[in-house]
C-alpha cells in the first residue's frame, strides 16, 4: 500500500509526499508523488498514543459491576478511541477497593491488543490532601504486595503507576526496580522529596500544575521539580485544566521532547453535558467541564485530535506531533510506534486542514 501526495510530518521535517506501507510497517518515506492512493490536501501524522486516559464515548474503565461487562466496556472504548485517531492507549484507573482494582488488572491481562498497551494506575498510592476527583476512602498506603498481585494477574501489563512520594521514597525505588514507570502526582510533595523521587527514577509528571502542591515562590514544590528533573511531564492541553498561555510556556521552558500531551478523559468525551461517573464518584458536565458535587475537576472531555489541535495551533504541527505520538511512546519504550519512519507500526491518521480525522489506518489497515 501506498498513500501519496499528503503532507508528512516525521519528527525531523515535513514535506509533501509518499508513505510505502508492506506486512503492517512503514517500508519507506519519501518526498514526492507516487502511485498509490492520492490524499492531496490531507495531513499525515501517527497515531496518537494517550497514556492516561479513563474513559470515553460513555464507556469508563473503573465503572463496571462484572468482569464480563469490563471486558466488553474496554473493548468499546478501543473501537471509540480510533474515531478520534489514537492507535495506543493506556486505560487508567482511579482509587478503587483493593479487590475491585485486581479485578482490573486481572482483566487487562486477559486481552492481547497491542492497542492497550498496559495499565496505568493513577492511584490508590496518593495524597489524600490532592485527590482531586479520586474516592480518598480507598488511598492506601504503599503496597508492594498489591502491586506484586497486579503485576501478576494483568500478566506483567502494569507500565505505570501515579505516586505520591511523599507516602514512601522506598515505594518509587522498588517500582523502579520492578521495571515500571512511576509518575508523581496527586501528591503534596516538597521540592526536595520530589526532586528525589525523580533521581530514584520517577520519569513522569502526572497532569503537572493539577492535584500538586502548588508553586510558590518560597516553596516551589513538586511542580519546579518536575521542570527541573521530570524526563517526561504529562500536560492536559484541554485549556481548562492549564491556561494555554501556561502549556505554551511550559513547552518553551522543557522543550518539546519533554512534554506529553494526555486527555484525562472520562465517559463524557465525545458526549453531550450530562450526569456522569468515574469510578464510584458521580460526575456532572456543564459546557465541557467534568466536575464532582464539591465542584472539583474530575478528568476532562477532551479527545486525542482536540487535544492536538490545540497543541497544533500553540506550537506548530511538528511540536504537536512529538508531544501526542512520538514522546508518550518513547516514555513507555514502545519503540516501534509513534512516528512515521521506516520500521515503525504503520499506525497514520489522516487530518483535513482544520485538523479533523479523516482516515485511520492501523498497522497499514483502514479501521476509521
């Protein structure tokens, strides 16, 4: 297969021209028309990678009252996540009972897509005083024999785990140890804790500037240290959550090959306003915010293509591309997705000049 006469944007350049598609991988990349399937006027871009993300299209991963009914929700929620061009994702819990987040993991491990590409837990092991929307009746403390049970029964999917390292230094060296991703967030952590934390080898900021200790001059906290030491920090570009103004500086003080756009989705995205949840906790949307009874932000409704529209329109399309595919596959190891460059996953969205999803082709195959 071959798709030709499109604007490539490759993390080095872009340029009009032909992607050679054979056996589900990028064969090769060139500039200039070709036979093939001519998709003059369209942007090509991979497949977007949204390392934390809920829920969407009314299908949430930690809603469910059966095994059988999460098995079917996650694989929904695949097919739905396609429309808005990701390719690979990590479905995320939130704080849930200790038996009902085994029953999640058990399930993962049940499903062999490399589409999800493992389990991200965003709690139990958090800050009460920064749960956010999180249930802090189940935060617990640090566990290694829960995460050791998770590990197992989602038959090694576990890639990441969000920390508060303030509950135990320990807890993010033995996670580090096991081979998994530690992000630090909801968490109250000081400057200096947290700057150990990522020394230890934390290598990702949950949804900086949300559910942290906040910056202060006097105490800058876990936020300068993530500037400082975080390889990897995870931003939620919805405006909401973080002031455009304040994504855009951010960009600019980290670079592009730091930051990871996320959604932090929930059920709500791609729906209308309505009465929702995450988790066990009851949800309200009202013009697009997700908000708890307290009026606390509860993930977003953002999707992965406004997501990088938005980042597109801030910083160009290039930088769009890096923070959205190419750096969230890079901070999980998945070496083989995440740009479009020969022996890559031919995972490739194709966008209108307004930057909506047009076609989605995954390992070379067209599904959306």
């Amino acid at each position: 297969m071959k798709i030709t006469n499109v604007k490539i944007v490759t993390p080095y350049k872009e340029f009009t021209g032909t992607i050679e598609v054979e056996s589900g991988k990028i064969k090769r990349v060139y500039e200039g028309k070709d036979r093939g399937e001519d998709m003059e006027g369209l942007i090509a871009v991979p497949g977007f990678v949204d390392v934390h993300t809920h829920g969407i299209g009314g299908y949430d991963f930690t809603s469910w009252r059966s095994v059988d009914e999460f098995l079917g929700n996650l694989l929904k929620m695949r097919e739905i996540y396609v429309k808005y061009g990701v390719t690979t994702f990590l479905p995320t819990t939130v704080t849930l009972p200790k038996e009902d987040l085994a029953e999640a993991c058990k399930a993962v491990g049940e499903i062999e897509d490399p589409s999800i590409a493992g389990l991200h837990l965003e709690g139990p092991f958090i800050s009460e005083k920064h749960a956010g929307a999180q249930d802090v009746r189940y935060i617990r403390s640090p566990d290694m024999t829960e995460v050791r049970r998770c590990v197992e029964l989602s038959k090694n999917k576990l890639r990441t785990v969000t920390v508060a390292p303030e509950k135990g230094l320990e807890f993010v060296s033995a996670l580090v140890g096991m081979g998994i991703h530690v992000s630090i967030g909801h968490t109250d952590a000081d400057y200096e804790t947290a700057t150990k934390a990522f020394l230890l080898g934390a290598d990702r900021t949950t949804h900086i500037f949300n559910a942290m200790r906040p910056f202060h001059h006097r105490d800058p906290g876990v936020i300068l240290a993530s500037i400082n030491y975080s390889p990897y920090i995870e931003i939620i570009p919805d405006f909401i959550h973080v002031d455009k103004e304040l994504v855009k500086f951010l960009v600019k003080s980290v670079g592009r090959e730091r930051v990871v756009g996320v959604t932090d989705s929930i059920m709500a995205a791609g729906l209308s306003d309505g009465e929702y949840t995450l988790g066990k906790v009851e949800i309200t949307v009202k013009e697009g915010r997700a908000l708890t009874k307290e009026g606390k932000l509860a993930g977003s409704t953002l999707t992965m293509d406004k997501a990088f529209a938005n980042l597109a329109k801030l910083t160009g399309l290039y930088d769009a591309v890096m923070m959205t595919s190419y750096n969230p596959a890079k901070a999980l190891g998945l070496t083989d997705r995440g740009a479009l460059l020969p022996g890559k996953n031919a995972d490739i969205v194709l966008l209108d000049d307004k930057l909506r999803v047009v076609k989605v082709y995954k390992n070379g195959e067209e599904i959306g």
